[in-house]
C-alpha cells in the first residue's frame, strides 16, 4: 500500500460515533476511543474522524473528546467538525492531532485556509468538499454536512482550495455516501488530472477493488466508513480492516518507488 | 525526564502521548532549569524551515540547548522537520539551520525519472537501515514510517542510518554521536514507532 493510504472515516455525533447514508439517517454505532483503540491494533494507514453535527448545532469541536482519542491514535489523525478560526485549529495541534479538515468554514472564506497553512504547515490541512448533483446544474458543493448549496462547482472551487494553500483534498460524494456502490470515479479522475495535491477519495467504497479503481484513476488515498464499520447485509457493526499484505497486494505496481 | 522542547511550533502532543505509551515520563517545556536536568530532548517541528528556525533562535532557548547538546552530550532525537533544522541550509529558507551536523536540506526533484509524483509525499513507506542502527529494532522483518515532507536531507553517508525510496533513494534517518534524527514520525507509526521509542529509550537509560 506504501504512499497509497486506506483511511478508515468515522463520524462523530458530538459524543457518539454514527453512520448513515447520502449524509441522513445516522445510527449509533459506537464509542470512538474504543474504535480508535481497535483501528489502532489493525495498524491502519491514517485515521479521520469527523463530528458531523457541530456546525449545525454551532457547536465548538469536542476538544476533551478528541484530545482523549488523540492519545490513543498512534497514526496520522485527522479531525474535521465546527473549526471556524485559527486558535481552533493551534488547539487541535497542541492536543495532538496532526490534520485538521475545514469544510464549511473554508467555503465561507478561503483566507482561513491559507492562514492555517502558513502556521501549522500546508500538509496538515485538508479541505473536504461534499458535493452532490443538482436538478439542474450538475455537481454542486454543499456546506453544513450536506444541507446548503453553495452553488460552487466542485472542480473550480478545488482549484481555488489548491491555490489557498491546501495540502490535500478530500472529495466526498454525498450520492454514494454509505451506499457501497463505488466511488464517483469520474470526478476523483478529473480532480486528481487536474490538482498537484493529493485527493482522497471518499464516498461509497463498499470493495477493495474500489479502492483499487480509484488509485488507478489518480486519487493519492482512498476513504471509507461503512466498509470498516459494517459487516453483512443487516449491517451489524464490526470494526475490519485490510490487512498490510492484502493491501500491497492490491496496490502493486502503484507504490511509487 | 524526557523533554519535548517547546518552541512554539511542532507536534509536540503527539509525541508526548507515545512517551506516555512506552511508559516514560516526559513533557512539553520551554524552561532552561526543566531542560537542564532533563534525559533527553526531543526536538519537534511542523511548517516552514525559516519559521521554525526564528522561532528556536526567538526561544533564547538555543544556547542552552547547544550547551546540552554539543557539550554535555545529552541524547537528543529530531523528528520531521526537527530533524532538518540540524543541517546548514535548505532549499525552503534563506536562514541558516543549526549547523549540528554538516548537510543541507533538498526538495524532491523529480527532473531525472519519467514519473512525477507528487509533493509532499505523504504515507507510509519502507525503511532500510544500512548499518542496522540501534535506533531500528531488529526483530522486524521490514521498517514502515509515516512521512509527511516536500524536502529532504542530503549528507554525508557516515551520518545515514535510514534511507527510504520516494521516486529516488533518500536519507530519512541520521546520527551523529548523541544525535539522532528521523524525517519520519515514529510518533505516528503505530508498531514500528513505538519500537523506535523504546529503542531511544533504551539508548538513553
């Protein structure tokens, strides 16, 4: 898998890990320091978790909460939810996170972006942008997990994000969201041609071979939830990961060296 | 005591959680009397070069830190850009580095190979210990880091205790006397960086 990364995402409710699908419908799904701990043991690429309802609820980030799962993420540990201003994103850094991933606070001004680049370095900050397609006017960038339009295309604003000041980007299809379907692999080919940063692609990997599509396509990393979180077609919750030679398997002929 | 040297930038949480996790004592500090008795020190570093640098220099800290360091010969690991900061130069500032150790700073230049990866690179990659290091525990059958870096060091091979491949072959590992350093984040590379702790542990105590 080397430079190739399979990043487990989990979704935060505040205290309580959720999942959903097309960005509705979340569940409980369990306690995130204890899924850190066992994605900790799987010896996962890279961790993201994301509190999905802190901007919606204008909440500040959960810093006790993240700072207690930091302790125990022995991996590169990204978080995204409520960051609005830059001490947000300094306090993130002391307390032991090394990514932190803007979403609706960058839509909103792009400055924030650059500003946080300059200070805790451009490859720990992420961009994630949500997007689904519109009635009329194709692919559109949502804001507030999924719920405003910002009438923004996504590849244009990704090119504005590159430029601000951005280490990579995630784009996350709200259409595939929890459906295993498979990524949007048209735009991820189109982003990743277009952008010197790396993309990750996130948004319904239900297969290693979707990983394996979407690396093929140009994407530096690739996300997934329900995958890593769900097991069968009740959908009971098991925390899975690929193991390392199954991935360097999959990846060969992709590892850059 | 191990001290993570605060100089107001780094990732410094994240190493102080791994101390935590292979069972020594450590903290963050920016006290000359907490560094003067400390074990060790442990120099980390995010962002830009010069930053970095005029930040260790505004510290005051530096003098301290050298006497330590250079004279009392007190164990001391870099980490990420930590690890740079103890050259001559890089090609990302115009300041000049420590000078710890001879060697400058690169970025990676992909002019020479067909393919252009990206930079930074970013991932886990293999590393290969030519001289089996001490810092590299040798009941791994291989050594896999996290990297995140658009530079490099370029030295003298007699300071190399790690090289990885990213487009070309590359120094991620050096030593010097009671200095070591590593372009990687042993910090976040969950078995095989809590090994590398306990082997710097073990080095120190």
């Amino acid at each position: 898998m080397l430079n190739k990364r399979v990043i487990p995402t989990l979704l935060l409710d505040n205290t309580g890990l959720v999942k959903g699908r097309n960005f509705k419908k979340h569940k409980y799904v369990g306690d995130p320091v204890n899924a850190v701990k066992i994605f900790n043991d799987k010896e996962v690429d890279e961790l993201a978790i994301l509190d999905i309802t802190a901007t919606n609820e204008n909440r500040r980030p959960n810093f006790d909460l993240i700072k207690n799962i930091a302790s125990q993420a022995f991996m590169p540990f990204a978080y995204g939810g409520g960051l609005r201003e830059l001490s947000d994103i300094e306090m993130l850094f002391k307390i032991g996170v090394e990514k932190a991933i803007l979403n609706t606070a960058a839509v909103k001004d792009l400055s924030l972006v650059t500003a946080a680049s300059e200070i805790v370095g451009q490859q720990s900050i992420v961009v994630s942008i949500d997007y689904k397609k519109t009635l009329f006017g194709g692919k559109k960038v949502f804001t507030h997990s999924g719920k405003n339009n910002s009438k923004l295309d996504p590849i244009e604003y990704a090119l504005r994000v590159q430029d601000a000041g951005a280490g990579e980007i995630i784009v996350n299809s709200i259409d595939h969201e929890g459906t295993l379907k498979g990524y949007d692999y048209d735009l991820i080919h189109e982003l990743a041609t277009k952008l010197d940063i790396p993309v990750i692609a996130s948004g319904g990997a239900g297969s290693l071979n979707d990983f394996k599509q979407a690396v093929d396509l140009g994407a530096s990393a690739v996300a997934a939830g329900d995958m890593f979180t769900f097991h069968g077609k009740h959908k009971a919750v098991l925390i899975t990961y690929p193991k390392y030679a199954e991935l360097e398997n999959l990846f060969k002929g992709q590892n850059n060296e | 005591m191990f001290v993570i040297i605060d100089y107001g930038t780094g990732n410094s949480g994240s190493i102080l959680n791994m101390l935590r996790k292979v069972g020594v004592e450590g903290c963050v500090s920016n006290d000359p009397e907490i560094i003067k008795s400390s074990k060790a020190l442990i120099l980390p570093g995010v962002g830009a070069f010069d930053n970095a640098i005029k930040k260790f220099d505004d510290s005051g800290l530096r003098g301290l830190i050298e006497e330590e360091v250079l004279v009392n010969k007190k164990p001391f690991l870099g980490v990420c850009l930590g690890m740079q900061l103890l050259f001559d130069r890089s090609d990302e500032g115009v300041l000049n580095g420590l000078g710890w150790i001879p060697g400058s700073v690169k970025r990676f230049n992909f002019d020479d190979i067909s393919t252009k990866l990206k930079v930074p690179h970013m991932g886990w990659s293999i590393v290969k210990s030519p001289n089996n290091s001490e810092l590299f525990f040798d009941g791994f059958e291989e050594h896999r880091f996290y990297f995140v870096h658009s530079y490099h060091v370029v030295c003298d091979p007699k300071y190399v205790i790690g090289t990885a491949q990213y487009g070309y072959e590359f120094v991620c590992a050096v030593r010097k006397d009671n200095i070591w350093a590593t372009q990687f984040h042993p910090e976040k590379s969950h078995k095989f960086g809590i090994q590398l702790f306990k082997q710097f542990v073990n080095l120190v105590c």
